[in-house]
C-alpha cells in the first residue's frame, strides 16, 4: 500500500488547503518467457546453449524434466539418446510475478 499526501500551504490571495491523502496499492507487473526451439542433437555433440528471455530482463534459470541430459547454467549435456524436455524458469522478484515456465523438446540421435 502507497499513500500520498498533498500540501497546498497558500499565499496572500489563497488561504492554506486542507491536506489530501489518497493510498493506492502497486501489483506486481506479469512477465513472459521466450524460449526459442531447439534443434535436434547427435549424442556427443557439445553442450547446447539455452538462451529463454523473460520479458522483465529477470534472469531465467533452466531444469531437465525428463530425458537424457544435465544441466549446468544454461548449458545443456546429452548423457544419451531420446527424447529431453528442458523447462525455463523466471521465479518473479518484488516486482514482478512469476512467469509460466515454458517447457522445450528435442531429441538426441545417434551421430
């Protein structure tokens, strides 16, 4: 909750107003996530950079929901062959809301 209040003190053709306070509340501002497609890999390749954007600059932090892969940061290791879903993350701050997480599919091939 924000309140404001507002003096208006007078002057020798106006007599002093009586102060006014109003209080609002400030939400949280909602945020999107852009997550770009990935291509399919061939296992061995070399981890794969993820690069979701929230639409409040927040940073984006990633997990494996299913399939043969680790992560590290925003990079994606292959540990085998299938199918990975990777989920984009933005948790939301004092000012923002938490995003939707957006989930991202590829699969790892023989090479």
């Amino acid at each position: 909750m924000v309140t404001v209040k507002a003096n208006q003190i007078g002057d020798d053709v106006y007599d002093t107003a009586a102060p006014v306070t109003q209080s609002f509340t400030v939400n949280k501002a909602s945020q999107i996530i852009s997550f770009p497609s990935i291509a399919n890999q061939n296992f061995g390749n070399p981890p794969v950079s993820l690069s979701a954007i929230a639409s409040s600059g927040l940073s984006i932090t990633y997990s494996v929901v299913s399939g043969p892969a680790t992560i590290a940061g925003n990079l994606v290791t292959l540990t085998g062959l299938g199918t990975v879903t990777v989920r984009a993350i933005q948790n939301g701050d004092t000012n923002y809301l938490a995003a939707t997480a957006v989930d991202n599919n590829f699969c790892t091939n023989v090479a």
